[in-house]
C-alpha cells in the first residue's frame, strides 16, 4: 500500500511541495494563535470551514449521484489536529516563559519595595533628627532663640534664592530682548511673551519693555554729544576719533520699544474696558497690574472713572437750571417758617452718588490690586465734578432769592452731604463689612470741606449771617422807628442827650432801610418778604406809612422773634463754621443783638417811657401810668435777652477768654444800663406819685373833716373822708399797673419805696389838720384804709423775710416803722389825756419814741386841758 502511505503522509503534514507535485485536494488549513484568541471565533463555524476546505473542488460542482469520498475529511481533520497539537506545544512554551517573567518581576517588585521602604524609614528618620537638633537648640540653657528661628531663616533663604534665580532668568531675556532690538531692531521675544495671554505675561512683558526703554535712554544719555575734541577729531580712514553722537540705529530702537510701549497700553486700556463691559474683573485686574507700570496706573485709573456711565449720564443733567416750585422757594425765605430741606434736584444727586459708589466700590475692589488709589480718584471726580457744580447752581439761585435763602440752602446742603460722607464711612466701600480705611475717610472728610471752603474764606459767612439779621430787624422794627423817631425834644441833660443820640440812631437805622428797599440790588422776592415783615405796602413810601401807638409799644412775640432769628443763626454758624472763630463771630453777633434789639428798641421804648414818667410830675391831672405796659414789656424783654446771652453766646465764646471777657463786659454794661434806665422810671413814677398826692388830693382835705360840727351823727356813719377813698382809689389804680409790670423782689422794693412815700405824705398831712375827739374816729377809720391798702402790697413780708440782707431791705424796715408810727398816731386821737399819759410813759410806745408823736397832740382839740398839758410836759 505504497499510495496509501503517501496519502496519509500529505495529510499529517497539511502541505505538499508545489515545486515538484500540485495535488488534486484542497490545501489544508492554516490558522494560528490569534485565529482563536479572536473574540468573533466559533467552533461550529471553524469546523465547517474545514469540512469545506476538505472537498475538491471538482467535487464540489459535479453530479449529486457520485459517491461520498472521506478521504479528503480524514486527511483534513488529520491535518487539523497535528495543526492544533502544535499550537498547544507553542502556546504551552510561552506559558512558562511568561509565567517565569511574572515571578521575576514580583521577585524585583518585593525587593524594590523592600528598598524603598527603607528609603522612607531612612527619610523619617533624618526628619526627626533634624527636629530634634532643632529643638535641642532652641531649647539651649543660654536662652538663645537661634533654633527657634532656624526653619523661619531657611524658608527665607530659600526664597530668597528663589527671587536671585528669578531675577537672573529676567536679566538673561532682558538682555536677549536687547540683543535682538538693538541689533536686529526686532521684539519678536516680547510679541512672543505678549502672545501668551495671562496676567504675568502682560504684566513680564510690560516690565521688560519699559527696562529696554531705561536701557536705551541711559546709553543715549551716556554716549551724547561730547566736547573737547572727542566728537571732532579725525583718525585714520574713517575719520573719526573717540566716542560718537547716538547712532541712528540706538535712536530708532528707542522710538522702537517707546511705539511697543504705546501699542501694548492701548491695547491692555482697550482689553481693560472689554473685560469691564463683560464684568471680567479677573481680567481686570490682570490688565490693572500690567498697566501699573505706565505712568503708576494713571491711565487705566482714568479710563475707568472718565468712562463711568454715571458721569455721561450726569454731564447732561447737570446743566439743567435749578427750578422748584415758588413756594418752596418762598418757605426757605421766610424767617418765621420751617425750612423745607435741601434743594430737590441736589438730594437726587446725593442719593445717587451715594448708591454708585457703594457698588462701584465692589468692581473696584475686585478689579484693581491698587483698589484705594483708584476709589480716591472717583470719589475725588464725584465731588469736584459732579456735586460742585449741582450745589453752586443751586447756592447761585437761593442767593437771587434772598441772603437767608442762601444761608439755609447752605446748611442744608452741608447737613445732607455730611450724612452722605458718614453714611459711606459706615458702610466700608472697599473694606465692608469693616469701615472704611483712615485714608478713604480721610479724602472723604477732604472733598467735604472742599466743597464749602469758598463760602467760608475770612469773613465772608458771618457777614453774610450778619446783613441777613440786619436786614430782617430793620423790616421788624420799621414801623417801631417810625413812631419814635417823631419824637423830638432837645436834650438838656446827660440822659436826654443819651436819649437824643439813640433817636438819631432810629433815623439813620429808618433811611438807611428804605434805601435798602428801594435799591436795585436787591431780589424783587426779598422786597417783598422785608416788607411783608415790616407789615408796609409794595408802593408805600416813607411819608405814606402810618403808625399808631400800638407799633410803638414794645411787643414780647417780636422780640422772641428777634431771638429766635439770631439762634438759627448761631446754630448754623455752629454747625457750618464752628471752630477757632467763633467766638469772633458770636461777639459780632452780639453787638448786632444789643444794637438792634438793645439800642433801637429796648431803650428806645425805655427812653419814651422816661419821658412820659418825668413829664407826669408836673401834670395838673392825675398821673398817666400807661407806661408801665412797655415797662413790663421792656423787663421781659430784658430777661430773655440777658437769658439768651449768657445760655447760648457767651459758653461759645469760652474757647477764647479775652472775647469771652469782653462780651460778658459788653453784655453787664447794657444790662447795667438798662435797669438804671428801669430805676429811673421807678422813680420818676414815685416822685409823680408824691407830686399827685400832696398837690391833687391830700390838699383837698377838708379842715372839718377831722373836726365834725357838734359831733354830727352823719359824719360817723361816714367809712371814711372823701381824700381817703380818693386816695386809695388813685392807689389801687396804680397797683394794677405796678402789679401785672412788676414781680418778686422787684415790685417788693418798689412798693416798699412807693408805700415810704405814701405813708411820709400821709404822716406829714395829719401834723396839718386840730382833730377832735369826734374827729380822732374819722382819723381812726382812715389810717386803718390806708393801713390795709398798704400791707396788701406785702411790704412787711418782705422786710421779715430778707431782713439784714440789702438796703431795699432797710426801705420796707422804713415803711413797716412808718405803718407803728401811723398807728400810733390813731391812738394819740381817740384816746383820753390819762390813758395817753399812760402809754408813753416810759418814751417808747410800739417801738414807737414819744417824742415823734409830740406834733400830733398838740393837734388835739383838747390840747389846752391839763391832762393832755401834763402829757406834754412829761415829753
């Protein structure tokens, strides 16, 4: 069976040798390792394809009734199994290679392990020897704190030499970057920098720029025009010698790195406002950085804060004209009305300012490293641009109002405008939720008072205040000067010619306020509101204007008025320009205060009512006491103002103690002045009363009075005389007067005065008039009114209470000795000649000396008898 043996032969191998034999059969398979490893390979499949594989092809598309051959299958399957028995071997060897490389390399990861962890123990252990050398030297017995600061020293050493490393990697690409512009005049190295984008790109290559510039400025300045021959001289073929004029090269390279400096700031200003419109304020304070190297960031600060949408949006606005309706207007310039506030289009402003910075502060702070210079340069621009220019356009149209317009638009600007200025201190800015920094508070309390320096330069505020205050007493006691200036007398003594002085006063004070209406300079709304006050008429002119007594009087509510004016003063100049001179100015406004309100009305009113009282003791009617209205006007007047001057100007004035002794002398002088003028009315008013009753009704005393005819039983039934109720009527009238004029110890040492006077007269008037015994009742019932009407006064209370303690007080001693003495005098009338022998015995009856009442009896009607002559002659 030689064929079958070839056969089986060619199956086992799989192949034949196509060089010397082509067999008939299909080849046999061929697969290999990866033919399994194939995540596609299925065995149903593999099989079938070697089954196809194993038919000839001749076979394959002949007839279906040939025989069914198996040779071909076996010698295919043969060849398949030899294939994979093959394979398995192959896959077997690189099985213990592989299993052989995995043992060595866990064998080499164990050691390295091993190797490293020793490594980390060797590491641990150097660390903690270095510690503990360390703390072994930080813990030395000579105290010395070298160990302690030996990490601190290290850190800084190694930044330090982290800086040099960074300056010498900066001074080697400066120097490259020089090479290249000088040389090449090329800045490919900087573009190339300015092409990396990020913040410490722009801000390397802005710095390196600006060195380049420093660079060729310096050697410019170095290799200049020389003299001395060195420029001139000719040496060999060139014909030169020395050192040149910069080269047009080194020229050019400087025009070169100044137009990059240039580009690169207009480009990172434009950069800059791209990332402000997107609120890129990583962005922003990238460029910030960058740009601070030119010109210390004035640029990227001017264009953040020319180019605010506020300040557009205000320049227009800004130009507007002030308007407000009139009686707004009309309420700030009216002296007896609350002011409204501030002006309306100024308190927008302010409100706004307020909220735009407080959210401006927090782009500012986020956009720039160098956040307070920039928020100083936009407060700054706020202020001088913005608010200046509303408030001077609000100041100019309240000054063509009127000065008082002006100065309470003026408070109330500064008022609003500190709340605003302390409003931003506590909200912090850049520093919130902590206040604001000294050197924000500091701009912020400067832009505040640059505001308002002009208004306050030298004099300028209190003259101001002062022309106001003049302007509104003169329209108040306009009418009052009217009416007291037609009193014309000529002096003949030292006060009436005082007297005559203060009506000169009033005539040059009433002309020079009618000037004043009639000028041009002044605002027609002024006009106005002055003669409103002055309570004239718009065409009234001086000889038009008619007074009566009334406008003449002194009234209390004008004179609070006054007051009330010059306290809003005060209080403003307090707040607006408080400091070293005010004292100045509250003394210029108490010369102001006592020339208008002292001098012009005051004693004015004081000086007619002298006149009045002194012309009373010559009258041939009973005295005209109406005076004693302004009397009581003029001492409240007086106490308020003398209240006014030591509660609100003088404690301002303590600051400064020479003003200080001044005004409180000034101050005492017409205080003085004006309770002697007091005094002297007092006691012209005393005098008239002696005059009226000695000369107007004791003198009508009838002589039978006293000496009923045959003791008539109608005089007994009579309460009094005729002169009596006469008498005390005329002083009951007078008490009502004194009594509403006059209080506490004041109208005490006056009636006490009054009543000596009185009672004087009356003493004197019984040593005229025989009394009979009849008579004596009548005298009886007289005194005793006289008596009752007197004490009433409460003479004797005040001389009780305040015994020892003045010589008013010797003046009621005198008048309460007086009423014993009247007593007495009684009692020498009615009693009989033992019984009044009897009661002065000893010469002192009631504290009474006997001897006093020795010209009262010989007005008895009895006198001739020997009981009343043994009085006598016991005296």
């Amino acid at each position: 069976m030689p064929a079958s043996s070839g056969d089986n032969a060619s199956i086992l191998t799989g192949h034949a040798s196509s060089s010397t034999l082509r067999s008939p059969f299909a080849k046999g398979p061929s697969f290999t390792l990866d033919t399994f490893s194939n995540q596609d390979f299925i065995v149903k499949d593999f099989v079938e394809s070697l089954s196809d594989s194993a038919v000839p092809i001749s076979r394959r598309s002949g007839p279906a009734s040939q025989a069914f051959d198996p040779k071909p299958l076996i010698r295919t399957f043969e060849a398949a199994v030899s294939r994979l028995k093959g394979l398995s071997e192959d896959l077997q060897v690189r099985e213990t290679e592989l299993s052989g490389a995995v043992r060595r390399a866990e064998a080499q990861h164990n050691q390295n392990t091993e190797s490293l962890g020793q490594k980390v123990e060797q590491a641990i252990d150097s660390f903690h020897q270095l510690d503990g050398s360390l703390s072994r030297n930080g813990s030395a017995p000579n105290g010395s704190d070298v160990g302690d600061n030996a990490v601190v020293r290290i850190g800084e050493r190694l930044e330090e030499l982290d800086q040099q490393r960074q300056r010498a990697q900066d001074a080697k690409f400066l120097i490259q970057c020089w090479i290249e512009v000088s040389e090449k005049g090329d800045l490919s190295a900087l573009e190339n920098v300015r092409r990396m984008g990020g913040g410490d790109g722009k801000l390397r290559c802005a710095h390196i720029a600006r060195q380049l510039l420093k660079i060729s400025q310096r050697l410019d300045r170095e290799n200049g025009p020389q003299v001395n021959g060195m420029m001139n001289g000719i040496n060999g073929v060139n014909g030169t010698n020395g050192r040149v004029d910069a080269s047009p090269s080194r020229r050019g390279t400087q025009e070169l790195v100044e137009k990059f400096l240039e580009s690169l700031e207009k480009d990172l200003l434009k950069e800059f406002d791209n990332y402000y419109r997107r609120q890129n304020y990583v962005g922003m304070q990238e460029c910030a950085v960058a740009l601070r190297d030119f010109n210390d960031g004035a640029s990227v600060m001017a264009l953040f804060v020319n180019q605010h949408q506020f300040f557009i949006d205000r320049s227009q606005l800004i130009t507007e004209e002030v308007a407000g309706d009139s009686e707004t207007w009309d309420r700030i310039a009216d002296p007896d009305v609350e002011p409204p506030g501030v002006e309306p289009s100024l308190q927008s402003l302010i409100d706004e300012v307020k909220v735009v910075v407080q959210d401006e502060s927090y782009i500012i702070k986020q956009a720039f490293p160098y956040y307070d210079e920039v928020l100083v340069r936009f407060l700054q621009r706020v202020f001088q641009q913005s608010i200046q220019q509303r408030l001077e356009m609000v100041l100019d149209k309240a000054n063509s109002i009127s000065p008082l317009a002006f100065l309470r638009t003026l408070q109330a600007a500064r008022s609003y405008m500190k709340d605003l200025v302390e409003d931003l201190k506590s909200h912090g800015l850049t520093e919130r939720p902590e206040p604001v920094s000294s050197q924000i508070a500091a701009t912020l309390d400067q832009q505040l008072d640059e505001l308002f320096v002009p208004y306050f330069i030298g004099t300028s505020y209190i003259e101001r205040e002062k022309r106001n205050l003049e302007e509104l007493y003169a329209s108040l006691l306009f009418k009052f000067t009217i009416y007291h200036s037609k009193r014309r007398k000529l002096p003949t003594t030292y006060l009436a010619s005082l007297s005559q002085r203060g009506k000169e006063l009033l005539s040059s004070a009433r002309e020079a306020y009618m000037d004043r209406l009639n000028s041009t300079d002044l605002p027609q709304s002024q006009k106005t509101m002055l003669r409103r006050i002055a309570g004239i008429k718009e065409t009234a002119t001086d000889t038009q204007i008619d007074v009566t007594e009334e406008d003449g009087a002194l009234s209390l509510p004008n004179a609070k008025r006054m007051l009330k004016w010059l306290a809003e003063g005060v209080g403003r100049g307090l707040e607006l320009s408080g400091g070293s001179d005010m004292p100045k100015d509250v003394a210029a406004l108490l010369n102001l205060l006592l020339t208008n309100m002292g001098e012009l009305y005051l004693e004015t009113a004081l000086d007619a009512a002298n006149d009045l009282a002194t012309g009373q003791e010559t009258s041939k009617n009973e005295p005209d006491f109406s005076y004693f209205d302004d009397l009581r006007a003029s001492i409240s007047i007086l106490h308020l103002l003398q209240t006014a001057i030591h509660t609100v100007l003088i404690p301002l004035a303590s600051s400064n103690l020479t003003i200080r002794r001044d005004i409180e002398k000034t101050s005492n002088a017409f205080i003085s002045r004006v309770e002697d003028k007091i005094s002297n009315i007092l006691q012209r008013t005393v005098d008239a009363v002696l005059s009226w009753v000695g000369r107007g009704i004791l003198s009508k005393q009838q002589k039978t009075d006293f000496r009923p005819r045959d003791d008539s039983p109608m005089a007994l039934e009579q309460l009094r005389t005729p002169t009596c109720s006469q008498l005390c009527t005329f002083l009951n009238r007078l008490n009502s007067r004194v009594k509403p004029a006059l209080s506490g110890r004041s109208r005490q040492v006056f009636s006490a005065e009054l009543a000596s006077t009185v009672l004087g007269a009356l003493l004197e008037h019984f040593k005229k008039f025989n009394v009979s015994l009849t008579g004596g009742l009548m005298v009886s019932k007289d005194v005793n009114a006289y008596v009752e009407l007197i004490r009433s006064w409460g003479i004797e209370e005040h001389a009780s209470n305040t015994a020892n303690a003045t010589t008013a007080t010797d003046v009621g001693n005198l008048a309460s000795r007086m009423l014993e003495v009247l007593g007495e005098v009684v009692n020498v009338f009615v009693i009989g000649p033992e019984a009044l022998r009897e009661r002065l015995r000893g010469g002192v009856v009631a504290g009474v000396e006997a001897k006093e009442l020795r010209p009262y009896i010989l007005r008895r009607d009895d006198v001739g008898t020997v009981g009343v002559q043994a009085v006598l002659n016991a005296l």
